[in-house]
C-alpha cells in the first residue's frame, strides 16, 4: 500500500512526503518525466541524457532527484501551454531520441495534445449561418461514432446520432465476456480532448471502457442528441434534394430519420462469425459466442470447449479455466501471442498523483506510448537481401521472432509437445497481434487441454475431431470471430443511380477512398471503413477516429462554406487510388507467403488485404488531413 501522499507541517500546510514523490518518479515513465522535465525547466543536463533504456545508474539517479526535487517545489495541478512550433520539435525529437522529418513532424505534433481538441477541424472564419435545417446523421455511438459527434458539437453542425443498442459505447457494450479489456495501454486508447479520465488499470477492463465512453457522450452533449434503439436498416440518397433518407427499426416499428450528410462510424467487430459446424444442432449443452455473453451464467463444475486462439479466446481462457472442471482449447491455427508491460496493474496512487501534480506528465506519457508504435511499419516491410542471406523476412521481424518463441518456452515451462503446436510457421505481424493474457500459462494447468486435431462435428454431448477423438463438454464458446469484411452490412445501402453499395462491391469486396468514400454515394463517409486500419507507423486508434471524423468534417464544412449540397469522390480517384493500394499491399508481409495470408481475417475472399491502410503512418496521415480537392466533386 502506499503511504499517504499528505503530511502537515508546522503552519499547518500540507506538504507532499518526499518519499512518496520519489516512489511516484521510478514508477514513471522516465522519458516522459525527462521532457516534462526539460519543458519546466530548459536544463540542459536532462537533454544530454540518453533514451531510459540506455540510462545507467548514475544518470538514472541524476533524472530522478532533478525531478524530486522540482517537484517538491512546484508540483500541483495545472496544464502546460502548447510550445512554439520550434520549441515542440525539439521536444518530441527529445523525446524519442531521432531527429523527425516534416512529414513525421506533421502527422504527430498533435499528439502530444496540448491543445483543448487535438487533430478537429474548424470553420475557416468563423461560423457562418447555416443551411436551413442542415443536420448531419451519425450512425453508432462507439469510438469513431463520439469522435464524430464532438467534432460536430465544436463545429455547431447539428446533428443526430442513431445507435441500435440502448447505450452508448459501440463493441464495448456488447462484448462483455470475462476479464474483456482494452490490449493497449489506456493512455493511448482514449480521446486527447479528455485529459483527465482517472483509468483505474493501466489497460482498461471492459466496464470501465464502457463507463468511459457514456462519460464522453454525457459530458461532450453527444447523449442528448442521440437516439437509442435505431437499427439503420436502409440508407437511401435522395438525388432530388441531395438528403440522405434513412430507415431504422426501433421497437416501435420503422422510424425515417433525414440529413444532409451520413456519417457511417458502426465499427467492423458488429456481425459476430458463427461458422456452422455439422451436427451442431444436435449438441444438447449451450453455446456462447463472446459477443454474447449470458449475464448469468457460471462456468464453475462445467466442462467446457473454447474454440478460437484470436484475441478473445486468448483474453478469455484463464478466467474460464479458473472456474470451469476441464477446459478444452481448440487451436486451429497457432497465434504469435505476447506479453505487455503493466497489463493487469493497477495505476499506482503515486503514478495518479503524478498525473495530477506533474503538468505536462500526462501529455509526454501519451506521446511515447505512442511512440512506441512508431516503428511498427518496420515488420511489414520487405528485406530480400536479409531473405537471400537466410533470414525469413527482415531483421526486425525475425527478431521479435525469436523473442515470441523463447516466450513460448518460458510460459510454457518448456513443455516440448505443448511448444510444437504453439509455436507458427508464419512470421509475427502477419496477423492482428494477440496480447496474452495468462493463455500459455493456462494451457499448462491441469484442467486444460489443447486440441489441435480439426473439429470433424459436433455430437449431442460435445466435440468430435478428425482424429476420432470425442471430447464431452457442457457449454462450446466459440470465440470465432467476426464478419470483418461485411462492412455496412445487412443494411442496404443504395446511392446515385440507384447503385446498392454491396452490388458496388461485389467484384472483390469493400474498397472507399481513404478509407471514407465511395463515389455515386455523396455526402457519406465511413469510419473504421475498408482499408483503414493502419499497419504502420500507427498512432492508436482513437487518434485516428478523430482524424477521419476530422475529415468528413472538413468536405462538411466546405460544402456549408460554399454554399454546395453535394460532395462525392470522383470515381477516378477512388480507381487510382485503390490501384495503389493494391500494390503498396502486395508488398508487404501480411500478403506474403511468409505472412499466411490465407489464414488471416486482413486478408479478404479474394485475396485482398481488407482491414489494413498499407502506407506508412505519417504518409497516411497526410492523406488524411490534407484535403485533395482535385480528388472530389463538389456541387
Ligand atoms: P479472430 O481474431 O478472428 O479469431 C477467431 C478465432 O477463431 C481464430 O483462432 C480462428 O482460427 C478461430 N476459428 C474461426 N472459425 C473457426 C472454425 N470454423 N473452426 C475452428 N476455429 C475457428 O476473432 P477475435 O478473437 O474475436 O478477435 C477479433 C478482433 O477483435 C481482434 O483481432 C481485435 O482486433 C479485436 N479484439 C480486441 C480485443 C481487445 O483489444 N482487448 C479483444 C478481443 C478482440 P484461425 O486462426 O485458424 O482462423
């Protein structure tokens, strides 16, 4: 426990025990700390430091009590101005020891979010009058859906959000199985316009997420303007009026909702995968797809299968094998899974104090969280001297490589039979990386047991594999996924021409421009659309959600200025640069034999990858923020 931060002296004011200060510093980021530091104080001492990993025991002390001892001068609550432009490049290129180009300057001085609301948009002068009865429809209220209604509430565009489930918070309020928590660290997953959410874990469990984004929708005025229990089942452009009409179903029958502009933010984790197997009808116990958890439910005495190894049958085992009698784990395909830093932990009261008294503290911790996601595009990216020397794709990769394996043997206890079937053939990165959480651990409990022979059918008691193998079991979750690819879907979505969109996408999958657009559907946009997911250089997802929110709402915000009702892709654009795309992703790891891009949900039907922007992080950026109007038709 620790020590109450308070003392009181002599005349009665409270002081902060130094002890307790210092405990707050050596649980700290010791970068972040430094530039901090260095902002308060310009000491050049603490530029001459290196990176904290590289700090030896008389530097790392030197930081330490420079840093004690300024704050038990200063310490209290309070949030740094933004630096001058100047000022905050050398701050950032302090921060992570590399001198940054303008691009890469570009795309993160944001990040550091000093200002109120980083990365929106604003009115070029001021806001004009608007349209009469201009409203903008924003369909889901999970992240990118609250992203994009704060954006329009600091615009004053009105708007109205629709969200199909009682309550705000998108996949966080439907995945609500055991031990469910965000797998990287909170600080990069939230928005940098709320800067003091007081996380009570450095990854944030499920509840609390879910408690997170109600505060959003509550604080920021996106509660009031939403309505709750609107399915969007059909979207139609009205091309006379240039208006989106919509029709959701609400448990009081169909509702048509209109505007000017559509906001599609419904996240690609919404249609669970439920593969058929045969027999299944015939299984007399339950099965449970995580994204519907039974509230009730108690594992404790039951026998159960947990089909997948993806990041939820990964999350869920340990707490499921705690209570159940015997589990059994069934891995199609092994997973590169790995641990993470401070996963699990509280937030130490000293950390939280010094989130509190440490001006600037939070806003360098959040950038080299960050930051270490900087470097991410090195895995994806090909080395053909590295691979004719013997390597298996690049150094990088096959580092980390051989860090996972060596993994694998510690939490394993280096159990040989165990490692053979955990170990992929495939190179990490391939796949969306999967955190562990107490998985390989778990497989090594007496009451748990990996199969690896194919499901042949499902028997009224339980599991049968290829082998003949029977595997009796009360309840089967199946933690399989979801139909990534089906984006928009089951609604019907029909543009100018009368054009259905999955018509429109029918040759090979959902493709938009930027990960927003598609032409002959004006004036709509997609969040967390087709190829949006960045591979690299990644800045967190909730960074982007802003960015794109950002950008519809600068083609709104023109389109108002101007006094235009339409905005559309140009279909040559959209054709350019999905020809680019494609072959910047034809590149990389992931649509590489050593990536196994036939085992991987990135990967579309067709052979495309889907998910994923494959750019470099600060290019994408740039396309993302920088408006290429040529690229679009107004009118
Ligand atoms: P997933 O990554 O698609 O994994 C599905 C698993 O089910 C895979 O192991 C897959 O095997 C297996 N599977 C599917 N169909 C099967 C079949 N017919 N027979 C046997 N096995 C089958 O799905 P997920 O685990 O739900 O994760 C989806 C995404 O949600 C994640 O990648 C992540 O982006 C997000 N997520 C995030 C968090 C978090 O941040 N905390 C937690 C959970 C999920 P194969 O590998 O052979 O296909």
């Amino acid at each position: 426990m620790a020590a109450e931060p308070n003392t009181a002296t002599d005349n009665g004011e409270a002081t902060v025990d130094p002890d307790f200060i210092r405990r707050a510093v050596e649980l700290a980021d010791l970068n972040a700390v430094r530039v901090a530091l260095y902002q308060h104080t310009g000491d050049p001492e603490l530029a001459a430091l290196p990176k904290a990993l590289e700090l030896d025991d008389a530097q790392r002390a030197l930081l330490i009590d420079k840093a004690v001892a300024w704050l038990e001068q200063h310490a209290g609550p309070g949030a740094p101005e933004e630096p001058p432009e100047d000022e905050l490049r050398v701050l950032m290129n302090m921060a992570t020891q590399e001198t940054m180009g303008d691009l890469e300057f570009t795309a993160r001085r944001e990040l550091p979010a000093f200002k109120p609301f980083p990365l929106m948009t604003s009115w070029t002068d001021g806001t004009p009058e608007l349209p009469e009865g201009f409203r903008v429809v924003i369909v889901g209220s999970g992240f990118s859906g609250l992203a994009t209604a704060v954006q329009m509430e600091q615009l004053g565009i009105p708007y109205v959000l629709l969200e199909r489930r009682p309550e705000p918070g998108g996949t966080w309020t439907i995945n609500r199985y055991p031990d469910i928590r965000v797998d990287t660290i909170s600080i990069t997953y939230e928005f940098a316009f709320e800067k003091d959410y007081r996380w009570s874990e450095y990854f944030g469990k499920g509840p609390e997420v879910r408690a997170y984004l109600d505060m959003i929708s509550k604080k920021y005025g996106v509660y009031e303007n939403t309505r709750f229990e609107r399915n969007v089942v059909k979207a139609t452009f009205d091309e006379a009026r240039d208006v989106w009409v919509l029709e959701a179903e609400t448990p009081d029958g169909i509702e048509t909702i209109e505007g000017n502009a559509i906001v599609n933010a419904v996240g690609t984790f919404t249609n669970p995968r439920l593969p058929y197997f045969e027999g299944e009808e015939t299984f007399e116990g339950q099965f449970i797809h995580p994204s519907r958890w039974p509230e009730d439910i108690d594992l404790t005495g039951k026998r159960v299968a947990v089909v997948g190894n993806g990041s939820t049958g990964v999350q869920l085992l340990a707490p499921v094998a705690a209570d159940a009698e015997q589990v059994f784990v069934f891995q199609r395909t092994p997973q590169w899974i790995s641990p993470r830093d401070k996963y699990g932990q509280p937030v130490e009261p000293e950390v939280r104090w010094l989130l509190d008294n440490f001006p600037g503290y939070w806003n360098w911790w959040r950038y080299m969280a960050i930051a270490a996601l900087f470097g991410t595009h090195g895995f994806v990216v090909p080395d053909d001297e590295w691979v004719a020397q013997g390597g298996k794709w690049n150094p990088m990769d096959d580092q980390l490589r051989s860090d996972l394996t060596a993994y694998i043997h510690a939490q394993t206890g280096g159990d040989q039979d165990l490692i053979d079937r955990l170990v992929p053939e495939y190179a990490p990165f391939s796949r969306r990386p999967v955190v562990d959480n107490g998985w390989y651990k778990a497989l090594t409990r007496d009451n748990v047991d990996l199969i690896t022979d194919p499901i042949a059918r499902i028997t009224p008691k339980g599991i049968e594999t290829d082998d003949g193998s029977v595997y009796d079991v009360d309840v089967i979750i199946t933690a399989t996924g979801f139909e990534v690819v089906q984006y928009l879907f089951p609604a019907e979505y029909t543009g100018v021409g009368g054009r259905n969109i999955h018509d429109y996408w029918s040759k090979d999958g959902p493709r938009a421009y930027l990960s927003m657009m598609v032409p002959h559907f004006p004036n709509m946009f997609m969040l967390y659309g087709p190829n949006s997911q960045p591979l690299s250089g990644g800045t967190g997802l909730p960074v982007w959600y802003v960015i794109w929110a950002a950008y519809a709402a600068q083609l709104i915000v023109r389109m108002i200025e101007e006094g235009k009702s339409r905005v559309e892709v140009k279909e040559s654009a959209y054709l350019r640069y999905n020809e680019a795309l494609d072959d910047e992703a034809s590149k990389l790891l992931l649509l590489n034999e050593e990536g196994a891009p036939d085992k991987n949900y990135y990967v579309n039907e067709f052979g495309r990858l889907q998910m994923n922007a494959p750019w470099y992080g600060p290019e994408f950026h740039r396309m993302c923020t920088e408006v290429d109007w040529d690229d679009l038709e107004l009118a």
